[in-house]
C-alpha cells in the first residue's frame, strides 16, 4: 500500500495549513486497526488536503496511495477512500460542485485554482480498474462508493454498462441498489450514445413489482435522463410510493425494537427516527425536476401532509432549498411548514421554526401558528449563545422577521427584563412602523446603563442599532449621556474586542451613527465628532457632522482621503458621498478615479454616487452594466440607482426585465444553495418593477 511514499518529497509539497510533512501519516491513519484513528485521519485529509474542495499538489500526490488502500481487502472503512477519491476528482464538474478559486499561483495550488479537479481526475482514471473489483466487494458499504466511481472514471463505456447491469441483476443491498441507479442515470447522462440500453433496468425498477424506495430512485432517474419515459400521475405516484415506502420502514422498525427492554435510546429512535435515505431519494427527485415548480410544489404538500413525521421533517428542509432558489407561490409548502409547529416530535418542530426564520416575509402564512407558539412558550422568547450573549429564540425571530405585529408586546417584555438580545435590532426592522411603540421602551433601556460598567458597550450596541432602525428622535439625551460618558466622554478606543460579539469600534460607530438621526438637534456634540476624525470610524463621524451641522467643507477633505484609501474605508465613504448629493460635487474627482480603480463591486457603488452627485449617466451606466451582468451582488445597489436615474436609466431597461423574466432568484445555485438572502432578492424584485414603472 505504502511502496515509494518515503520516496515523495512531501515537504517540497503543500496543502491548506502549509507543508505537507504530515500526509504519510494521515495516509497510514487511514489503515489504522483503530477505528478513532481512521476517522480522525479521514478528517484530516478533508481538512487539509482537500479543504472546501481545494486541490493541491500533494493531494494528487496522494491519489496513488488512496487507490491502493482502497483496493486492499485488510483496510476496514474503505468507502470513505473511496467517497475521498471522487470528491479530489470530481471537483469544478457540471452537477458536481462549483469551482472555488483559490490565490492565483499560490504554491501548492493545482494550476492556481482551488476548484480545479481534472488533474487529479486523470491520475484516478489511470487507476481506475480498482473501481471494478470494488463494485463486487464484500463490503456493501464499498460497493455502494465504488458504483459512481466506476461511472466517473473508467473510460469504457461499454464496460461500465455491463459492470452496472450485472451488479444491478445481483444485488440484494437496498443502499446499494438506490446508488446503482443512480449511477445508471450519471451514465447515460454521460453517454447519452448508450441510452437505449442503459434505460432498460431503470424502466423495469420504477414499476411493480419492486419495492417503493427503488421505485422512487428510478423515477428520480428517469425524470433527469428519460422524460418521456415517465409515468403522466408522477407527483401523485411519488407521494403514493414515498406514503407506501414510510409504512413498511415503520413496520421494520417496530419489529426491530419491539422486544427486549425499554430503555432511552430506543424510544429516542421510535419518537425521533432518522431516514437519511428517504431526504436523499426526494431531493434527488426535486433536483432532477428542477424548474418544475408546479410539480415541485405538489410533491412537497404531498411530503408535508404524510402520516409520517420523519417524511413531513425532510420535506420542511427541502421547501427551504426551493423557496431559497426560486420565485414562486409558496403559500400552500409555508401553511403546511406552520402545520408542524405544534407537533410533539421536537425536531419537526425545531426544523419548522429554523425554516419559517429565514424566509422573513415569505413566512407570513404561518404567523398565526408562529404566534400561537411565541404566546405559550415565554421560555424559548431569549435563547444565548455559546458565549453567553442573549439572542432572540427562534419562532419569536422569524415572527418579527415575518413583519407580524404580535411580535411588538412580546419584544417589549423582553426589554423590560433583565437580557438585551443582541439581534434586537435587525428584527425590529422588518416589523416597519409597528415597532413605534418600542421607542420609549429602547429609550428607557438605554438611559438606564450604568456607564460606568465595562459592560455598558456590550449593553448599548443593540440598543443604540435597535434605536437606529427606530428612528426615534425623542432618544437625544440619552444618547447625549453616552458620548459625554462617566468622565471624559466617548472615546475612539471604545469597542468590544476581538472576541465580543461586535467588532472593536462597534460601540463608537453606533453613538456616532445615532447622532446623525438628530441634526441640528445634535450640535452640542460637534466638538466630540469633530475630534473623531482621525479614527477608523471617520466616514461614519463625518455622516454625523454633515447632518448635524451642514457644512461640507469640513467632511469632504476627509471623506475624499478614505475614498482613496479603498477597501471598506472606500464603500464607507462612498455611502456618505452619495447621502450628501450634489452638495459632495468637490469630491467627484475622487469618486471618478473610484469608479475606473478597484474592485467592480467598489465601482459599482462609486459610480451610483457619481450620478447622485453629478447627474451624468454617460460614466455610470457601463460601470452599472457590468456589475449587474458579472457580479451578482452589486444587482440591489445599481436597481435602487436606475429607480433614482428614471428616464436616464433607459439603456438599461433591460436589466430589471430580464431579472424579472427570471424565476430563480439572482444569487441562488442550483439545489437551493448559494445565498440565503431572500429579502434581498425580493428588494430586488420590487426595485425592478420600480425602475420599469419610472423609466
């Protein structure tokens, strides 16, 4: 297994945390008699030599050693070699996970990139005759890992379709059969030449007289290889297999523990039951439907209606892969996900709650039942993290989150007890003008820390982002009682640490930011910004001077030395420009060489603040174009400045059709990866119509 290893030069090589002295012991961890040894060691290669999918090259220097530990019969957990092997070589593909670029030529990189998996494809092709063998193995385990292998890397087509054939006539393992199809549908979708007789077995499978779970797995199948061979009732099919299927495995499992003592692991198991391959054979029938959102959308209400609390909890986490990729009606799937809120079974309930959270107002079906459970459990309102920082809990987040107004009173209790959430803030702000009333609440909070406390900071950051978002202009003098503090007023160096929960400088930006609310109301505090020039919180002190006192004079030789500084001094100085419209004309210098200079997302918001400034779209729109077409990300901040251009945004016009005319939202991957953000692609929505309805 381990001929010529001390032959390699692995110091010369590299991997994620540097030189590569330690592989050979990792490679011969991985054949340990101990089993905590081989998994740490598996570990380890992931973490190292294939961290986040990155090749380097000690990882191709590796495959040859992983080929031979897989092939010997003496090494125990050999599927896990295998799985390793065709992640390294499977990496960058179509359908196999994207590329990652790492550092252009860093040392150690396969061709520079992190994502790069061809070379090392090839060196496991060249072994690849392993797979063969493997597909027969004794192990199920392994011949489950070895059917995609085989697919992906022996270069006979032929060969692999009898390989597969013979195997799928053979095999008696339900995992490994699942796997077999769907390494029959990666063949024919990889040698479509093949098809007619590579069909044949999924067709056969995806009828009586084969049990449910095989039937859905060559369903799933033929639904992505063979459309037209699929049954015209397939939703109503699916639910009636996946309903038929949960029965026969409630049945098993209560033989299984139907004698015998009763102890706490097996009712956890009866109460609680984990059914990893019913998730993997439904999220592989909604990938292979992909844009089928109406059959999508039936099948999870069928999912999430089932008699089986194991299948409703799977289906509430693949309606988050849909609603997170898609823009469609997700009022019945969100109903069905509220429905589960009050079940006994404590995962289907936590899954329902962590789902409905990061749909914000798309959960707004469900806020009757998220409601009812934020009134009877007062318990489960502030939850604290690792570090002890309080936070809200979940169903009273995703209430507020949701824009239900219940959330206010129940928000307000919680500031009048002894915790201050430290997410207070950002949930105040999806609830708009309803959270008026927390105002004096906030107000009276925050006039009560004793400023004298090392742990006023940590007490004031929420309160002041939670007054922010409020807008509260009665808050002067409590805010005024911050910054003059318990002696010499706020200072720059004031901040939480590394190892708080905000940033250092987190507590001085947010009192600064809170004075710009007031304006001239604010002037007593002139001389204290004023002092705070210098510090790294300046685009935000000279936002504040600007509003309280008017005078661009002072601001704008500050805000033009961060815009030249770049980075995160740049966008924030580049945020105050904008605000400042055309009063910041002496800054357009800066702001030009800005949008010609840097980053395209630093561009992109350069050039808005050229044409809030200057009113001259002739150097703005191509930055905008190019932003919007090569960096996602940039689309909500140039739809909010094509809405502010009206008319003189019409070169652009297609730009908010074309995302309208979309249904997958704009910074989604496919199989609902990707960015979370919903609200963000439904401002984006929103903004679209509003540049089209103004231009």
């Amino acid at each position: 297994m381990f001929t010529g290893i001390d032959e390699v030069d692995w110091a010369a090589l590299r991997h994620a945390h540097g030189s590569a002295e330690d592989v050979p012991g990792l490679l011969r961890g991985l054949a340990s008699r101990d089993p905590a040894e081989r998994e740490d060691a598996l570990d380890r290669m992931y973490g190292t030599l294939h961290d986040q999918g990155t090749v380097y090259d000690s990882t191709l220097a590796c495959v040859p050693f992983l080929l031979a530990l897989a092939g010997d019969e003496t090494v125990p957990d050999r599927d896990g070699i295998v799985e390793l092997l065709v992640s390294v070589g499977t990496v960058g593909q179509e359908g196999e996970g994207g590329p990652r670029r790492a550092s252009g030529g860093a040392p150690g990189l396969v061709n520079g990139f992190g994502g790069s998996g061809a070379p090392a494809a090839d060196v496991i092709r060249a072994g690849a005759e392993v797979f063969v063998r493997l597909a027969g193995d004794a192990d199920a385990a392994v011949r489950r890992a070895a059917a995609g292998a085989l697919v992906r890397f022996l270069d006979e087509p032929a060969r692999v379709l009898g390989v597969l054939r013979e195997r799928i006539a053979v095999e008696r393992n339900d995992w490994v059969l699942l796997a077999l199809m769907e390494s029959l549908g990666l063949f024919v979708r990889r040698h479509p030449a093949y098809a007619g007789e590579a069909l044949e077995p999924l067709v056969a499978r995806s009828g009586p007289p084969y049990e449910p779970g095989l039937r859905l797995a060559a369903l799933g199948q033929l639904v992505r290889c063979a459309p037209g061979r699929v049954p015209s009732d397939l939703v109503p099919l699916a639910v009636r297999l996946l309903r038929e299927r949960s029965a026969g495995r409630t049945v098993r499992r209560e033989k299984a523990h139907g004698s015998g003592k009763e102890t706490l692991g097996r009712r956890l198991h009866r109460l609680w039951p984990v059914d990893e391959e019913g998730s993997h054979l439904l999220r592989s029938l909604h990938t292979a439907l992909d844009d089928r959102l109406a059959d999508r959308t039936a099948l999870l209400e069928g999912q999430l209606t089932s008699p089986d609390p194991t299948d409703r909890c799977n289906a509430v986490w693949m309606a988050a892969g849909l609603l997170r990729e898609w823009r469609t009606d997700h009022t019945g799937p969100v109903t069905l996900i509220g429905h589960q809120l009050g079940e006994e079974d404590g995962r289907l309930s936590e899954a329902a709650v962590s789902v409905l959270m990061d749909l914000f107002g798309l959960a707004g079906p469900a806020a009757d039942r998220l409601a009812a459970l934020v009134a009877s459990r007062p318990d489960r309102w502030v939850r604290r993290c690792r570090r002890g920082t309080p936070l809200l809990g979940g169903p009273l987040k995703a209430l507020a989150r949701c824009g239900d107004p219940r959330a206010v009173p129940v928000l307000a209790e919680v500031l009048a007890g002894p915790d201050v959430p430290g997410d207070l803030g950002p949930a105040i702000g999806h609830l708009g003008r309803a959270a008026a009333p927390l105002a004096p609440v906030v107000r009276r909070r925050l006039g009560a820390i004793p400023l004298g406390s090392p742990r006023a900071p940590e007490l004031a950051v929420p309160l002041l982002s939670a007054l922010i978002t409020l807008g509260d202009q009665d808050a002067l003098p409590e805010v005024m009682r911050l910054v003059r503090g318990p002696s010499d007023g706020l200072r720059p160096s004031e901040g939480l640490g590394s190892d708080g929960l905000w940033p250092d400088g987190a507590y001085l930006g947010q009192v600064v930011r809170a004075l710009g609310l007031f304006g001239a109301a604010a002037r007593d505090a002139v001389p204290v910004l004023r002092g705070l020039l210098d510090t790294e919180q300046a685009s935000a002190v000279a936002g504040a001077l600007w509003e309280v006192e008017g005078e661009a004079a002072i601001v704008l030789p500050v805000l033009s030395r961060e815009v030249a500084a770049g980075d995160r001094r740049r966008r924030q100085a580049v945020q105050v420009l904008s605000r400042m419209g055309p009063a910041a004309r002496p800054a357009s210098a800066a702001l030009r060489r800005a949008v010609a200079d840097g980053p395209l997302w630093e561009q992109v918001a350069a050039a808005c603040a050229l044409w809030r400034i200057d009113g001259d779209a002739e150097p703005v729109l191509p930055v905008l174009r190019a932003g919007w077409t090569e960096h996602p990300h940039t689309r909500v901040t140039v739809a909010e400045c094509l809405v502010d251009m009206g008319p003189a945004a019409a070169p652009l016009r297609d730009l908010p059709e074309s995302e309208l005319a979309s249904r997958r939202r704009h910074l989604a991957l496919p199989g609902g990866h990707g960015s979370h953000d919903i609200p963000e692609d439904e401002r984006l929505a929103g903004l679209c119509r509003a540049a089209l309805a103004g231009g």
